[in-house]
C-alpha cells in the first residue's frame, strides 16, 4: 500500500520542488518539439494557400462559362497576390474589367514562406515584375499556364492550367 505525502499543514499534496519538477520537464519538450510544430505549420499554410488558389482559378473558369463573360485572374508575382476579374462590358469597351470576389474573397494572397518564383502564360514567361493575367473565356478555354510556387525551403510545387479542359492539377 502506497502512502501520500502530506505538507506541512498535514494534507496529501506536491512539493514545490516536485511542481517545478515537472514544469521543467513539459518546458524541455515542448522546447524540442517546437521545430517540429514549425514545420506541420508551414505544411498546412502552403496546403490552404494552394486549394485557395485551385479554389480562384476553377471558379473564376466556372464563372466565365456560367456568365458568358470573359474573365481575368491576375497575378502580382512580387507581392504574392492574386485576383480575378470579370470583363464589364464588351460591347462598350473590351479593356475594362472589374473585381470579381470569388469564393468569399476579394483575393488570394501567398503566405510568405511561399513565392511564385515562376509563371508562363500562353507559353511565354511572365516578367517577374510585372502583373500578368490568365483569360478564361466564356467557352470554356483558358490561355493555358504553368506557375511554380517555392517554399523557404527551397521545394518547388507546379500548378498547371490546361488551356482547352481548364482543369487544374498540382504536382510536387
């Protein structure tokens, strides 16, 4: 039979040494485990960041065969930031396109341990500097793009846009 201790005021309880004890124990392992953490996080940030932007280019397809209406995603390399928007009047003037929110946002924007560090429209190559758009057209067809997204970490993943299908694929 095991018996409690008792502190100084004769009740069963822990030491002030014993209570330290073990703080500094789940201090040591969650110190250790910390990296880990990191890592899961980052994991599931590039994961969300990437259904997002599937999630922008699909509806922003889906949209422009829905509405008949031509549609733009942009793109902003540097800041890391993306768009779509809809074509307002052809008839009027074919140049002027407004905001499209889609999927509840007004756009998708990159975690920063995630860059596009590559983007080809229509088989040519974005500026790196410049923003560049991806046509969706009431049809159905898409310009066709390929964007290679880099972690910090320096692992490449490849979104492609497929120009007659506009069906979008991720590969690592």
């Amino acid at each position: 039979m095991t018996r409690r201790r008792e502190t100084s005021r004769g009740g069963p309880g822990f030491t002030l040494i014993e209570l330290l004890v073990v703080m500094a124990i789940v201090a040591i392992g969650f110190f250790a485990l910390r990296p880990s953490f990191g890592g899961v996080l980052r994991g599931a940030e590039r994961r969300a960041a990437l259904r997002k932007l599937v999630g922008l280019l699909t509806s922003a397809r889906t949209h422009a065969v829905a509405q008949g209406r031509l549609v733009r995603v942009m793109c902003n390399p540097v800041e890391g930031v993306l768009w779509a928007e809809v074509q307002t009047d052809p008839a009027v003037d074919r140049s002027e396109f407004e905001l499209l929110p889609t999927l509840n946002r007004r756009e998708v924007r990159l975690p920063e341990s995630l860059a596009l560090v590559d983007m080809t429209v229509s088989g040519e190559t974005a500026d790196a500097f410049g923003q560049i758009g991806i046509y969706f057209y009431p049809d159905g067809r898409t310009d066709g793009a390929e964007l290679v997204l880099a972690d910090d970490r320096g692992r490449e993943t490849r979104v492609d846009l497929a120009p007659t299908t506009g069906r979008v694929t991720v590969s690592d």
